[in-house]
C-alpha cells in the first residue's frame, strides 16, 4: 500500500564559515627606534617629563634618581646618546663626589653590543700575584678585521697610582677582576670613547678620590688676581 506521506531528506544547506574573533595584537616595542631624546624639541621634552615623573616615583630606581626628574632627564639625554634603555643606564649610572661615572661591567656590555668590534676578551702578562701581573683587553674590527689592542694595566701599574694602597680597596682582594675591569675602561677610552661620553667608571673616580690629597688654603696664593687662572683653580677646588 503506497504511503501517502512522504518524507524528504532536510535540504543540504552550506555551513556558515566559523570565525574567530580577532585579537588585538600586543603591544610590541620596536628594538630599532632611539630613546626619548629629552632636549630635541619641545613636544619631546613634555613626553619625556611624563615618563621622567612616572620613573622618579618607583622604587627600583636608585637613591639619586628617586624623586629627582632633573637626574632622569639627563639619564635619558645620556640613554639617548649610547642607545641604551634610560632604565639600563639609571642602573648603571653611579654618582660619586658629584661625578657621573660607568660601572665597568655596563661599559664593557655597551662595547660588546654595539656591534661595531667583537667582543672584549684579555690577555695576560708576567707571573699571577706579582707586581708584574696584569692584562690588557683586546677586540677586532667588525668591518675591517684589523686587532684593536689596549693599554696594558699591571699590579705594578695600580700601586704606584695608589690604587691599590688605601684601605678597602678592591685591589687588595680581587685583583684579577680590578685588572679587567681598568683595562676594559682604558681600552674603551682609546678605540670607542663615544660609547663612555668621556666618563670615568666608578672605580676609577673611587681610586683618584682615594688617593688624591686633599688640597688646602694654604697651597693656593695668598692673594688671587681676578680673572686669574688661580681664581679659577680656587673656584674648581672649592677652596675660595
């Protein structure tokens, strides 16, 4: 008996295409573009007073940039001009008697990474724990291949500039480190002095403080001509 329902197969429909929704990409850093420079411009200067206040008021930065935006904006000039992070050099950026000066292992990492040479390596002279001992860093040209050699620093060398004579020193217990340390900054002196801006590192300021005598009234003259080259060495030496 014919059924007189019939039952039809549901029509094959097309399946919408399943989407997925869109995530916002993150916030990328682009490795290629400069730190703020702090006085290019007025609109850079305002830019950089913001991120300076918001830096001034955390607590990993150290004692002499906390709360001092003057100090951060100058860090920020200097992370501007070796093209590291203001962050970095805040870290890095020691203040001893007044003086700026590099840590030496952030001298010796800013060499290493600016691709312009190989990396610092040392090599050793005289007998370990002699007056002879010491080293001298070295480095090759990128582009040219020629072998950039520095200044030989030996024990000998840092007794007798009284580095290694006054108490606490760093000398009397690791010279092996110091010796590095003080070849890596002359070197750099020498073949990359950009990358210092011509600043001491902070051994170096803490070994000429320390060894240095104290200069008093009675060596200046009695009286100072003004204008004078001794009026100005008075001024410089605070003792006018």
């Amino acid at each position: 008996m014919p059924n007189d329902t019939e039952v039809h197969a549901p029509a094959a429909t097309s399946a919408a295409p399943q989407t997925t929704p869109e995530v916002a990409p993150l916030a990328t850093v682009d490795v290629n573009s400069a730190p703020v420079a702090a006085f290019s411009s007025e609109s850079d200067f305002k830019l950089a007073l913001r991120v300076a206040n918001a830096l001034s008021n955390s607590t990993l930065v150290p004692a002499a940039y906390r709360g001092n935006i003057p100090n951060i904006l100058i860090a920020m000039e200097i992370a501007n001009r070796v093209g590291a992070s203001v962050f970095a050099v805040m870290q890095n950026l020691d203040i001893i008697h007044g003086t700026p000066s590099w840590r030496a292992k952030f001298l010796i990492a800013t060499v290493n990474a600016c691709g312009r040479f190989t990396p610092l390596r040392f090599r050793w002279v005289g007998t370990e724990g002699s007056e002879s001992w010491g080293c001298r860093a070295y480095a090759h040209d990128s582009k040219t291949g020629e072998e950039c050699i520095g200044p030989c620093v030996t024990i000998e060398m840092a007794r007798k500039e009284g580095w290694a004579t006054k108490n606490g020193s760093k000398w009397l217990t690791m010279p092996e480190l110091m010796l590095m340390y003080r070849s890596a900054a002359f070197w750099t002196r020498v073949y990359a002095p950009e990358l210092s801006l011509g600043m001491s590192t902070s051994d170096e300021v803490e070994d000429i403080r320390g060894g240095a005598l104290p200069v008093s009234v009675q060596q200046l003259p009695a009286t100072l001509t003004p204008g004078s080259t001794k009026e100005l060495e008075a001024e410089l030496l605070g003792a006018k």
